[in-house]
C-alpha cells in the first residue's frame, strides 16, 4: 500500500517536471496472427492532452492498435505504456483511465438515461455516482431526458448520452472510434463543442474517415497502411499536399 | 513428408498386420453360452481393431483438451498461434478414429445381435461425443478472424474433452437402470496368452500408426497455412 | 464479497430491460407450454406410461426453451456495441459471466415455476409432499448446468458468423450427460417408487459434480471467450 503510494507521488512529480512521462507510449509494437502481421512495429508518443488523428484503410490495423492500448489484445512484441502504467500488470487500472466514444452508442436501448449510467457507473466503480451522473447529464443537456429510454432518442441524443458515458469516470484518455460517422451537421457541432470544452485535460486518439475533421481537431495525424506507418506528423508542421496524397494512394482505393 | 512420421507409420503398419495376423490365426474363438448351448464367435475378431481405435479416439480427444489449454497459457503470455493447428490435428485424427469405432461397433453388433443399432449404451456415449466434435468443425468454420477461431476452438476443445469421461460417466448412470445389458464382458484381466499378446501389439500400432497420422496433418496444415501467406504476399505486392 | 455489486447490476439491467419488453419470458413461456402441449399429442396423453417419460418430456421442453433466452441474453448485449462498452471497463471478465449466468437462471426460473405446475396437471402426475424438496433440488441442478454452459456456449456462438443457429450445435451434446441424469432424477422422483429414487439420488450426485466443473471451467475460461 505503502509502496503504491510513494510511487503514485513519483508520478505526480514527474507529470509537472520537465522530463514528464508522455501519456501515451507505443514502442517497437507488433502483433501478429499466425504468419499474418496486423502491426509492424508502430511507436509513437502522445503527450497529455495531445490528439492523435488515426487513419487509414480498413483492415490497416487502426482497431488492433487501439485496442491493444486498451488492453483488451496483448501484443505479440513491443511495449506500451499508458500513464506509466504497464498493460501486462495493471491493465484494469488502464482501462479505468480510458473512455470510449465509438459510432455505436454503445448504450442499452431498453433502459432510461439514468440506468445506463448508473449500470456503466457501477462497471467503472464510480464513486459518489449519483452526484456525477446529475453533473453530466446537466452537461450534455439531456438533464430533462433522464428517465426516458434511449430507445426513444435522437441520434444526436444518443450520441451526446454516449459521450456522457464515456466521461463517467473521469478518464484522463479519449478513443474515438469513427465518432462523426452517422451525425448529421447539428449533432456534429454540437459534439465538437463538448469535444472542445474537455480537450484541455484529456488526451485522445481518434479513428476516422473524415480527414477535414480529423486534420482540424488534432495535433498529431498518423496514417496505417497494412500494419505500418506510412505517414506520421506533428500538426505544426503538417504538409498537407503530402498528407493528402498518401492518403489518396493508401486509402481512397479502398473505397 | 518428415522422417519420424514415416518411421513411426511403417512401424504402426507393421504391427497392426502383425496384430490382425494374431488375431486371425494364433488366437483362440471366443465361445459363449447362449440358451444353454456353445457358440463360437468369429464375430469376436473385430474386437482387436474396435479396442484400439476406440483408445486412440479417446487419446486424441484428451490430446485435443490439452493443446488446448497450452493454446490458451501461450496465448496469455504470447498470443501465438501454434497450438491451434496440433489442436485442430489432434481432434481430427480423434474424429477421424471416432467414425471408425461407430463403424467397427455397428458391424459388431450387427454381427452379434442382428441389428445394426442397438443403442447400446457405449456407443451411444460415443455417437454423443462425434457430436460434441462435429460441433468443433462446425465451430471452426463459422468463424472467419484467425485469432478468435483459435480461442473458440481452444477453450470448446477443452470443454469437449472434459465431457468425455462425464458422458461415458452419465452412460455408466443410464445402464444402472437393467434397460441394457452390458454385452461384451472381456476385459484385460480376463485375456491371458495369444489374446493379450494380439490385442497388445494391436493396441501399440494403432497408437503408433494415429501418431504417425497426426504428425503428417500437422506438416499438411503447416504447408497450407504457409501457402495462404505467401498467397498473400503475392497479392500485396 | 468484491464483485458483487457489479454483478448484482448486471442482473438487476437485464431483468429491468426484461421487465420492459417482457419479450424473452413471454415467448419463453408460449414455447414451453406448446412444446408440452406437442409432446402430449406426438406421445399420445392418455397413456400410462407418461409417469415413466414425464421426466424426459419436462427437460427437452426446458432444454430448448432455455435455448431461447440464451441467444437473446447476448444479442442486447452485442446490438448496440454494449459488450464492447463492457469490456472497455475495468470490470473482472469473470464477474460479468456470473451476472449473465445468474440472470439467465432466473429467467429459466421464473418461466418453470409456471410451466411445472401446468405439466403436472395436463400430465396428471402427482409428487407426494415428501418428495417436493428433491424435486426442487433436481430442477435446480439442472437449471445451474444449463445456465453455466449455456452462457459461456452462447458468448462463444453470438460471435461467430451463424450466430444463433450456432448455440445448439454446440451446446445440445455437450448438455446430453446432465440431460440424462437431470431425466434419471425428475424421472425416479416422479415414480416415487424407492429402487428408483436410490437411482435418482446417484443421478443428483452426478448432476452437482458436474455444476461445479462446468462453473469452474467457465469462470476460468470466460477471459478467452468474452475478449480478444
């Protein structure tokens, strides 16, 4: 116990001193099924609060990769970290640290707003969850809706529900997994205003299509083609002639 | 083709000839009491093949639970593949077996009692368990992605083979109720001489000979997996 | 107990969705009765003999009835990408198998408390009084096998691409050994007739033993199935 704490203050230490431990670490990762590889050794780093744009074509290895840093594949060689945490010893701690905002609700239809949370809220071990669930749905604005069933929302609705979900236990990582793809431009603004009101103190990785988008919200872009990185840049010092055209190459002929 | 695996095959071949040779020639009929009379069953005979291919039915299916579970303690610490192929192998040739002692059985029981299904409570067990496995085949091709095939079919392979002894357990129940006669009263204790001599050397190359199999399907499996990835290769570039 | 509250919630929303639809129960108990009613037409009633088969008919009726709500149980998990909601949080794998399984037995339950009474009397079988506890009991443990490789049989055939056309393939041989003692047990008690009972009571035995190595296989298997 004793142990954990002094090195939760290390932590704590290290995060506002120069040589802070990036949030996210991917080194040398691979990961392989049978002869197939999926990923080729990837390695980036994401520094808290930094937002990584993630594309490529399908079948590129975007979803093993994020879920790989969710803990929920081990990779076959390589290490990640996240938050100083190792995947292979503390992954219920890791995953307690990310939320998912995904193209799926990923909401229970027949249940009210509020039960969806309280549920999710119980899976996180959220503490004073009632207190948190009134704070964000207040947020969200759907503070009106909470004992009607999601079935009967709007997409929008839904999609701003989700992200309440995902926020639920304050998680310091943010996965986006297509988060735009079915909202129309309403629900879009909408959630890029929540989206900017948390970008300060979260840091995010983001799966999409949507290069204007993706371009636009983050500051790293990085594109996966068969496993491997074909293009990976700061977005200071972006070139989007070159961004476009390899995304043209890799990606468009898949469509 | 490896050379363990076909020194392992002629040797399996050339004991089970020898076995069937004893069988047939050096051991004694078995002769039972019907209605007060001695008979002389021939029909007996098949009991040197039926055994020992029950028995390497039964190991491959065990085999088949235990790479199993080595898939799984791998796939934990490495998330490798290579169990599932001896896995898939080992459960096959135990089909493969399988299907071969419904045969053996039905003929025996043909032969004996003039019906060719009796449901005999062991062969019933054993038509159950070729059920539990055609499920695994089934398994297998119901899903595309490589990796959850392997999980699915590790952790199914582990649940069949523990259903193995309880099935023939629950049979042992079913036969407590005297609905079913227990027919074939020869077991090892009671065989002395030629006949154990015969069913031994059968036994032995069987196990051989199945061994011998499973190497080979593995070397097969292991060709066309990397068939498929250089396949794949090619399209890429 | 750690672990509890998350699997009392996992019941707790899926009885609550239920009690919404009532979409599982209800057809559960339409194809209950049907299949009794089937049975007492295909079996011919009025025979005698039903006091020997009426432990065989109860568990097929329950067995594919069962199978109903276990295909169901996943797919409100997998329809709207709640299972991978799961499994992103830190909650223990095994833990959401026993939410699932408990709740699976009880929806299992709640449909047998009203089917047994109606099988009873259109089969007009009787149990004596002394025998209601190890009838019970005998259901229970049936009830249990089911549900515990049921729910890990139906976590692996909602991921495959025939997804419910799957459970039964796997599910149904790999059941056949507690089926067969589970209709030695309903079957011995129905009789009431004391040779039979010592052969329910040894069927019983076989019943519990095999539970607990199924829950045990499942609690230590369920990581595999559920994740990737």
């Amino acid at each position: 116990m004793i142990e954990q704490i002094v090195e939760l203050e290390k932590k704590e230490e290290k995060k506002d001193g120069p040589g802070a431990v990036p949030e996210i670490e991917v080194k040398g990762l691979s990961k392989y099924f049978g002869k197939r590889k999926v990923l080729d050794n990837i390695s980036f780093e994401l520094k808290k609060g930094g937002f990584l744009s993630l594309f490529g074509p399908n079948g590129a290895g975007k979803t093993t990769l994020v879920k790989i840093i969710a803990t929920l594949i081990a990779p076959s060689d390589g290490s990640i970290s996240v938050s100083g945490l190792d995947p292979a010893k503390d992954s219920a701690a890791i995953r307690s640290k990310i939320g998912l905002i995904s193209h799926n609700p990923l909401l229970y239809l027949d249940l009210s707003a509020e039960e969806n949370l309280k549920f999710y809220g119980t899976m996180y071990d959220v503490e004073c969850l009632d207190q948190r669930i009134d704070e964000l749905l207040e947020r969200v604005e759907l503070d009106h809706r909470r004992y009607d069933l999601v079935r009967t929302f709007s997409k929008g609705m839904t999609q701003r529900l989700a992200i309440a979900r995902a926020l639920l236990h304050k998680p310091s990582v943010l996965f986006l997994d297509e988060p735009h793809s079915g909202l129309d431009p309403h629900a879009v603004d909408i959630f890029e205003g929540l989206l900017d009101s948390i970008k300060e103190d979260h840091t995010f990785i983001m799966i999409t299509h949507n290069i204007e988008r993706g371009i636009a919200l983050c500051s790293k872009a990085m594109i996966l083609y068969n496993g491997q990185i074909v293009f990976y840049q700061d977005k200071d010092e972006l070139d989007i002639k070159m961004f476009k055209s390899v995304y043209r190459q890799r990606v468009k002929g898949d469509y | 083709m490896r050379k363990s695996s076909l020194i392992l095959a002629s040797i399996g071949t050339l004991l089970l000839l020898t076995g069937i040779y004893l069988a047939f020639f050096v051991t004694p009929e078995i002769v039972v009491r019907i209605e007060g009379e001695e008979v002389a069953q021939f029909s007996q005979k098949i009991f040197y093949f039926h055994v020992p291919v029950a028995w390497v039915s039964l190991l491959f299916f065990i085999i088949g639970g235990i790479f199993g579970i080595m898939f799984l303690i791998k796939f934990l610490i490495k998330r490798e593949q290579s169990y599932d192929q001896k896995g898939y192998a080992a459960v096959e040739i135990g089909f493969l077996f399988g299907i071969l002692v419904m045969i053996t059985g039905v003929l025996w029981t043909r032969a004996d009692w003039s019906v060719w299904w009796d449901w005999d409570p062991r062969l019933t067990t054993y038509l159950i368990l070729m059920l539990v496995y055609a499920g695994y085949f089934a398994l297998r091709s119901s899903v595309q992605e490589d990796s959850t095939k392997a999980r699915f079919s590790a952790v199914y392979a582990i649940i069949a083979a523990i259903n193995v002894p309880l099935t023939f357990w629950a049979g042992r129940l079913e036969a407590l109720k005297p609905v079913h006669p227990v027919v074939f009263k020869i077991s090892g204790a009671s065989m002395e001489g030629p006949m154990l001599a015969a069913f031994l050397v059968s036994m032995l190359g069987m196990t051989l000979f199945a061994f011998s199999l499973f190497l080979m399907r593995l070397d097969l499996l292991r060709a066309s997996e990397e068939l498929d990835y250089l396949k794949e290769q090619v399209e890429v570039v | 107990m750690s672990g509890g509250k998350q699997i009392l919630a996992i019941i707790k929303k899926d009885i609550i969705a239920e009690l919404r639809t009532k979409e599982m129960v209800i057809s559960m108990l339409i194809f209950v009765i049907l299949a009794m009613i089937i049975f007492s037409q295909a079996f011919n009633a009025a025979e005698k003999s039903l006091v020997e088969f009426g432990g065989g008919l109860l568990w097929v009726a329950f067995l594919f009835t069962s199978m109903l709500g276990l295909n169901r149980s996943f797919v409100h998990e997998k329809d709207e990408g709640c299972l991978e909601g799961l499994l992103m949080s830190p909650v223990d794998r095994p833990l959401i198998f026993f939410g699932k399984m408990l709740g699976n037995l009880i929806f299992l339950m709640v449909v047998e408390v009203i089917a047994i009474p109606i099988f009873l009397v259109l089969f007009g079988l009787n149990i004596g009084a002394s025998l209601i506890g190890p009838f019970v009991a005998a259901i229970l443990l049936g009830n249990i096998g089911i549900s515990s490789v049921g729910t890990l049989l139906s976590t692996i055939s909602i991921n495959t691409k025939t997804r419910d056309l799957m459970l039964p393939i796997l599910f149904l041989p790999i059941i056949i050994p507690l089926l067969i003692a589970a209709v030695g047990a309903t079957g011995g008690i129905i009789s009431g007739d004391r040779e039979q009972l010592v052969s329910a009571y040894a069927a019983m035995r076989f019943m519990a033993v095999y539970d607990i190595i199924f829950l045990l296989v499942a609690y230590a298997l369920y990581d595999f199935v559920i994740g990737e």
